[in-house]
C-alpha cells in the first residue's frame, strides 16, 4: 500500500505537477473576464446615454465583440 501511495496519487494529490499552468491559467481567465467585463460596462453605460436601450441590446452585443 505504501508503494502505491508513492508512486500514483503523488502527481493526482499534488495539483502542480497535474496542472503545472493552472495558476497561470486561471489568472489569464480573470485578466481576460475582467477586461471584457469593464468593456461591456462601458458599453452599456454609452448605450444607455444614447438612449438606444429599447429592443436592439440583445443585438447590440455579438457586433461590439470583433472590436
């Protein structure tokens, strides 16, 4: 039992050596989020002072992704 506690679970149990990049992964993810989430903010907050919230804000948004 010892040996297979040394050699299988030791890369399962140790996330780092499983995911050597999931640190950095996830800090990328939030970086990216974070970014599109300030975008769309600033977005809406132009949209609404144009006051073309009427029907077009659910088309409005896939158009605004390509910029």
């Amino acid at each position: 039992m010892a040996a297979t506690t040394m050699n299988m679970p030791s890369h399962i149990q140790n996330g780092s050596v499983f995911y050597p990049s999931l640190d950095a992964y996830n800090s990328a993810i939030y970086e990216y989020t974070r970014k599109q989430f300030e975008e769309a903010q600033r977005d809406a907050h132009h949209r609404s002072q144009k006051r073309q919230t009427s029907g077009s804000r659910s088309q409005s948004n896939p158009s605004r992704r390509s910029a």
